[in-house]
C-alpha cells in the first residue's frame, strides 16, 4: 500500500453560521461545532481509506473562541497519522467576520477514526508522511495522542 502527503488528504468546508445555529448570546453551540468537526473527519477519512469509516474517539476539543451569527466557519481537516486500520485525523475551524474581514481560530480538534470493510470489519488504510514543518510536528506528535487515548481507555475499562 502505497504513502501519502498529508497535504494530499486535505478537506475545506465552509458553513455560515445562522441564528438556529446559536445559542442566547448569538454564538454557535459547541455541540453544532463538534457535529461539523465529526462531520469533516469522516469525509477525510473516507477520502484516505476509500472505504465507509466510523469515529472511534474523540480525542480532544479546545474551543478557542466563539463564531457568531453572519459568520463563516472554514474548517479544514487533515490525516496527521494512521495505524493499521485506524486514522487520526485533525480539524481546524476558522470563525471569519465576512463583514470586518477578520479572521479567528476557534476550535481545534483530534479525533481518531476506523475504516471498515464490506462485512463492518477494521480494514487497513495506506499511511502518510508529513513535508511542512506544521505536518512534521503533527505527525511525531500524533503517538503521544495515541498512548494518551490508550492509557484513557484502561483505565476507565479498571472502573467498571
């Protein structure tokens, strides 16, 4: 199976944020951001495995800042690393005030997502390989992640 650029696994969205998309104080719902994130991922995801592919975790969400009504949101998603069948996949979104022309990182977000063959079964996926120095520090750092989310779910498997 062949290598690809992170750069080559790329995916943009644009949204405009609308009023039934926020909350009392006219800011999106940090849930409406992580329905776009997932959202994103999976089509990334799905483009890099060529296969239907499901979100096994959520790694981590840091809401930066806020987008409001009339608002852009871009948000950009990338394979920064893979396993044998899984993908970690990162989104930025970018709130831009159209009017102002003033731009803003709100949210950015790690998830891990796992392709699936015909019979629903992990199915591997080519790996990646990182040119910008941004793609470099993702992709040494994505195994760091990694252990994080294992070590996350055994503990919590020690509780039950």
């Amino acid at each position: 199976m062949k290598q690809i650029a992170i750069k080559d696994t790329k995916t943009v969205q644009t949204r405009l944020v609308l009023p039934p998309d926020t909350n009392h104080l006219d800011t999106i719902f940090g849930g409406k951001v992580l329905a776009y994130i997932d959202e994103i991922a999976a089509l990334t995801a799905m483009r890099h495995a060529k296969a239907a592919v499901v979100t096994a975790s959520i790694d981590s969400v840091d809401f930066l800042s806020s987008a409001k009504v009339g608002d852009s949101l871009t948000l950009e998603a990338v394979v920064t690393y893979t396993g044998t069948s899984s993908m970690e996949i990162y989104v930025k979104v970018v709130a831009h005030d159209l009017i102002r022309h003033e731009e803003m990182l709100t949210t950015e977000s790690f998830l891990t997502m796992v392709a699936l063959d015909e019979k629903g079964k992990p199915m591997p996926v080519p790996s990646v390989y990182p040119e910008t120095e941004e793609e470099i520090q993702l992709h040494e750092s994505a195994p760091a992640r990694k252990e994080h989310r294992i070590s996350r779910v055994a503990a919590r498997n020690t509780r039950i």
